[in-house]
C-alpha cells in the first residue's frame, strides 16, 4: 500500500518580501520626476504662499506623488509593516525631542498673521501640509525604512534614511532655492528627520510624524505666506529651542537605533570566540 501523495505547500509570494532595492525605488522614481519638472524659474520661495500656488504646487502634486506611493505600497502588500513598528519600541526619555518640536510648532503659530490671507487660504494650506506630510513620512519614515532593514542593521537604517530625507531637499535648487539656503535646509531636515524617526519609535507608528511633518510645515510655510509679527526675542528664543531639540533628537536616535544593533554585535563578537576545548587546548600547550 503507497502512501497518500502529498501536494507541496504553495510559495507565498505575496506580500513581497522587503528589500532595500524596493525600499529605494520610490525615492529614486520621486527625485528623477521631481528633477525633470523643475525650473529655476519656479521661485521657491512663493511655493505656498497664496491660494493658487497651494493648490497648483502643493495640493496636486502631493496628491498625484500619494496616490502613486500608496498603489505601490498596496502591491507590494507593506502597509502593515510600514504603518506600524510592532516590535520596535524606543525608552520615554526619547519622547522629549518630538514633544519639544511639537511645541515649538505650535508656539510659532501665534507669529502668523492670521488676518493677511483669507479663512480659505488656511484651510487649504492645511490639507496642503497633511498630503505633504503623508507622502513624504510615507516615503521615507515607510517605504524606505522598512527596505532599509531588509538588509542594514537599524543604525544605518536611521542614518540612511534620515540623511536621503535631508538630499531630497537639494532638489529644490532646480526649483529656483538658493545654493546656500538650500544647504542649510538640508542639513535641518535631516535633522528634523531624526526626531520623526524617534517619533515613530516611541509611538510605534508612522501617523504621528505625519502630523508632526504637516504641523511644523504648517506655520512655516504660514509665516513666510502673512508675515512675522511678535516679538524678534520671542522667535530667537523658539529658534534656539528647536535647535535644542533637534541635537537631542539626534542624539536620542542614535542611541535608540544602537540599543536595537546591540544583541547583533553582541552575536558577532562571540562569533569568534573558540570553544572552551580548544581554548583549553592552546593555554596547555
């Protein structure tokens, strides 16, 4: 009597395994398309400033850019793994770099001039700001994140896609930014980009940079847009906080990030430690 046949068990193909190639693919589709559109003649510093240009320049490319992100990430089947950071945790302590730039978001709100543009202007300035805020944490903090962890271990996760955030911002120069503007925007959002980083690690979630990402887009965009008004010492004073914050949001994603790497180096070092035998062995003869 044979025994029954088996069926062989069906190769799951679906979700697409991570991988860094796939994680870097969105971004590189982004910054090609965003290159090839942009024009000196854009003046980047007026992106947002009026109701025409938060419509034109925001609101639909972000929306086009999301929607694009989004059917990839449904292809590939990565939203559970983007969205949410199920075993990755970071300390409390952490939490004070975000909650810090959240403050500092919300204390510069009082600085714009709410009078200057019309209740339309800000209420499209805001849905502006959340599409910018999903695309971009959705691309970077998702997508690139979790291709990055496919092969990287997690402090070259945090490095590489806090730093890539930053680079995208060069591509602004194409867009009419100055040189030496852009360096130094480059340079605070790969900072800023830490601290959502951190964000995500202690909430375990990829909505709450988001917010954060649209909350300080928000009033920095509306304060170029009306106007600074307020006390000069008052907005020194909120700037040199957030700065504050920012290193300590670096230094919080360090360590973060090499808590999570420590079991792989702790594995790798005893790696090449013999075995007691042979230790034994060598101290005898």
């Amino acid at each position: 009597m044979t025994a029954p046949e088996t069926t062989p068990a069906r190769r799951r193909r679906w979700p697409v395994r991570p991988s860094v190639l796939l994680g870097l693919a969105p971004l590189v589709a982004f910054a090609v398309v965003s290159a090839i559109h942009s024009r000196p003649s854009d003046d980047y510093a007026d992106v947002g400033t009026t109701i025409d240009s938060v419509v034109h320049r925001l609101i639909l490319p972000e929306t086009i850019a999301g929607a694009a992100l989004a059917v990839f990430v449904t292809a590939v089947g990565w939203w559970r793994i983007v969205l949410l950071d199920r075993h990755r945790g970071a300390p409390a302590w952490a939490a004070i770099a975000p909650v810090v730039v959240v403050v500092a978001a919300l204390a510069r709100l009082p600085f714009v001039d709410w009078h200057a543009r019309p209740l339309r202007y800000f209420l499209l300035l805001a849905v502006a700001v959340l599409l910018v805020g999903f695309f971009e944490e959705l691309l970077t903090r998702g997508v690139l994140l979790v291709g990055l962890r496919a092969r990287l271990p997690e402090f070259w996760v945090w490095l590489l896609s806090s730093a890539l955030f930053g680079l995208l911002h060069l591509l602004n120069i194409l867009a009419g930014a100055g040189v030496g503007p852009t360096i130094l925007q480059v340079l605070f959002a790969a900072s800023f980009g830490s601290v959502l980083y951190v964000a995500r690690r202690v909430t375990r979630s990829i909505a709450v940079p988001m917010l954060m990402h649209a909350l300080w887009d928000f009033g920095a965009i509306g304060v170029v847009a009306t106007g600074i008004g307020g006390n000069i010492a008052a907005i020194g004073i909120l700037g040199l906080l957030t700065i504050v914050a920012l290193v300590f949001g670096v230094v919080a994603a360090v360590f973060v990030a090499l808590h999570d790497d420590r079991p792989r180096r702790l594995a790798e070092r005893w790696r090449t430690v013999p075995p007691r035998e042979e230790f034994e062995a060598r101290s005898h003869a």
